[in-house]
C-alpha cells in the first residue's frame, strides 16, 4: 500500500475538515524519526504537536501501558476509580507553581480543559463573561472556538459562538503591541463592553501556540494578575502546548512570576494518550458541585499510568535541561541563517519551543506562500515541519526533548537547505 493509495482512500470517507498537512502514512516511529508505509525516514520537529516531549514509542511508557492493559483498560473514575487517577493528581498539584494548596481534575483533551476550567471559573465567581486574547488559540469545541483569536480555519462557518466573550490584543513587540497597550485594552473592555464586576476569567497562553509562538511579557502577566485581583476574576493559564518541559520549565507560567488561579493541561501530559488536566486552586476547584466535572473517558487509565511515567522521565533524564539545550543549539544556528536570509523576520525561542517568522525585509508584510512552500518542500526531504501564526506565516520547532543533537543537527541542515533554495 502507497501513500498516495492511503491518502484517496481517505479523501472518500474522512470528511474534508479534518484536514491532513501531509499525505504520508506513519508505518512505525521511534524517539524523532518516523517511517512512512513505503519505507521513507524523516527526522519530527513535529512532536504531534508539542505532545511526544519524551519522544516517539518511549519504551518506559509503552511498558507502564501494556502493564495497565494487562489489568484493565477502562472503569470510568467517577465510578471506579484507581490509583494512578490520585497518584497523577497528587504529582501534578506538586509540580504546578505556586504556593496555595491545589486540586485537579481530569478530561480527555486540551479543549475540553478549557471549556471546564471556564465551567469552574463560572461557578465560583458566580460571573458569566471570559477575557481572551486575539492570536490565541484554546480549541475547536464551540466555546473553545469563541475564544480562540483566529478565524481561518478554526472558526469559518461554525457560528454563532457563545456570548459574553471578549479579546484584547496580546503584547507582540515585533508587530508593534506593547505590554502597556494590552493591559490598556483590557481597561478598554471594562469600559465600553462589559463590567469587571461580570467577568468569570482571563484566559492566556504563556507562549501563544497557534498564534506563531510569541511570549508573554513577565510585567504583561503580573499586570494581568493584579488586574485579576482588584476585580475577583480567575486567571486561567492555557498551558496545552507549553507544559511539560517544553519551554526549559515545567511550566512556561514559571518564567513570569505569577500563580495563575487555573491551569489547563494536555498534550505532552502522557506521551501520546489521550488525558488532559485543569490544575487550580483548592478553593477554586472545589466550587462546582459533585458530578458537575468529568466525562467518560476522564482520567483514563492508560493516560495516567502514562502520565507518571512521563513525569519520572522529565525528572531523571532532565528534560528541562536538555529543551535548553535544544533551544541554545537551534538558536545559533538560526541566528548565523538570518543573518543571510533577510525574510526570516523573526526567530523566537523559548526552550525547546521554536519559530521563524518569514515577512518581507523591505514592507514587512507577511510571506504566507514562502512559509507553505517550505512546508511542502521539507517532506520530499525528509523533514516533518508545522506552520503557524495569525497570518499563516511562522515555522514552528518542536522535536522531541530527547532527540540526539546528531539528529538535531541533521535536521536543521535539511531545513537551511530548503530555506536557501526557496528564498
């Protein structure tokens, strides 16, 4: 079976927004490298989406899991729960920054973190309205959509969306927003289009994702968090995509200095099982009333014992350390490639969370077909890219935090390559 056999057969019975970036077909991968059905190797600066940090078929979670199958696969924790379900809880509500006592719950995926963390925020402020910021993205469900901060194609033809959902500019020195105009903005908003008095939370990413990897200013989230404070509203940190050592921390929101009321979790939580987590404070957590947080699949079984597994392979092979190190690598080589490549506007690295933004060098307006011809081209070579960015204009990095620098180093040669052949 081809590729190009896989991916007609697809376009017959998967619906067409479920889009696929590359028409190739995983046979098998391990720690950065995939193998496609026909045989091809290419070096994942992909990661699923920042999701694999301990790397492709890590052998360590693969036995926790096929231990856990060999007991049971499913009993709904809300039924039945388990030990893994409290013991992943108990190290989450350790590892999340800040001081005050925590609790955490359970879901399945990034989006619905989101949505249930606006739930809680909801019910302990008694506040209907959520603050989000333009650029950001929190997921595909019909809320999660409403504060996503992009349209194309996240939220063409899917709405009406909920009411009582606002943005702000997010602060972005490259494109002109200074920390002082978002926080202004936000006063804005209490001005002219709801009352601090009627909003349930704020919603931030630590690093924006989708939004092209831009980072928030650590006098940006003190402001948001004083802001919080006088008027009784709940900061919720959308760490989806910035969790789990990703940045060189645990979390990105320990760069800032803050201790956010909520935090939202997924992706890299369990090395590819589906599990996602909302982490807040006790008192915060606690305001739903029992059976209101949850869902069948919650707290799976699978993706606990995975969890765990994941967070002893943070700490024991020093994953932190090494996004570092991946960071520092990637940034003097990129730094040394714009200096000879004028349309690489922007380089943006914090930790192992990586971007180059391409824009014209003489009007600065944004190449959008450079960014997808790379894209194209970095398959024929061997190469798993992503794009992202308001303007669909930012190649974004994130291999695993456990790929050898050989590999690394390969990769980025194939990268620079594509980028001198296309520029």
């Amino acid at each position: 079976m081809t590729n190009q056999q896989l991916h007609q057969r697809r376009s017959q019975v998967i619906a067409q927004g479920m889009g696929a970036l590359y028409p190739l077909y995983v046979e098998k991968a391990d720690n950065a490298h995939i193998w496609d059905v026909e045989g091809n190797q290419y070096i994942d600066f992909a990661a699923g989406i920042a999701v694999t940090n301990t790397g492709h078929s890590n052998k360590r979670i693969s036995a926790a899991v096929k231990s856990q199958i060999d007991h049971f696969s499913h009993t709904c924790a809300m039924i039945t729960p388990y030990a893994s379900f409290v013991e992943l809880a108990e190290k989450l509500t350790e590892f999340a920054p800040g001081d005050s006592d925590k609790k955490a719950i359970f879901l399945t995926t990034g989006a619905e973190a989101v949505e249930n963390a606006v739930k809680v925020a909801r019910a302990h402020t008694g506040r209907s309205g959520v603050i989000a910021f333009k650029g950001g993205f929190h997921g595909r469900t019909n809320m999660t959509m409403g504060l996503t901060g992009k349209i194309a194609p996240y939220k063409v033809g899917f709405g009406p969306f909920p009411n009582d959902i606002f943005h702000a500019p997010y602060p972005n020195p490259f494109h002109g927003v200074s920390t002082a105009q978002s926080l202004q903005a936000l006063e804005d908003l209490f001005i002219c289009d709801i009352e601090p008095s009627r909003v349930a939370a704020i919603i931030f990413e630590p690093v924006q994702g989708e939004g092209g990897f831009y980072q928030a200013p650590a006098d940006f989230a003190q402001g948001l968090r004083d802001l919080c404070d006088k008027h009784g509203i709940m900061l919720i940190a959308d760490e989806i995509q910035t969790g789990f050592a990703r940045t060189g921390k645990m979390f990105a929101t320990e760069y800032l200095g803050i201790e956010p009321d909520m935090m939202t979790m997924a992706k890299g939580i369990a090395g590819g099982f589906p599990i996602s987590a909302v982490v807040g404070k006790s008192e915060v957590m606690d305001s739903a009333l029992p059976g209101g947080l949850g869902g069948t699949y919650a707290g799976s079984p699978l993706g606990c014992v995975a969890g765990l597994e994941v967070l002893k392979i943070i700490e024991e092979e020093q994953l932190c350390d090494k996004a570092i190190g991946i960071g520092e690598l990637v940034n003097t080589r990129l730094s040394k490639l714009q200096a000879l490549v004028p349309a690489m506007g922007e380089v943006r690295i914090i930790g192992a969370m990586m971007a180059i933004e391409f824009t014209d060098p003489n009007t600065g307006e944004p190449l959008q077909d450079l960014t997808k011809a790379i894209i194209s081209k970095a398959q024929h070579n061997g190469l798993i890219l992503l794009s992202c960015g308001v303007k669909a204009n930012v190649i974004r990095l994130l291999p695993p935090l456990t790929i050898e620098y050989e590999v690394l180093n390969e990769g980025l040669d194939k990268l620079e390559q594509i980028i001198h052949d296309l520029v």
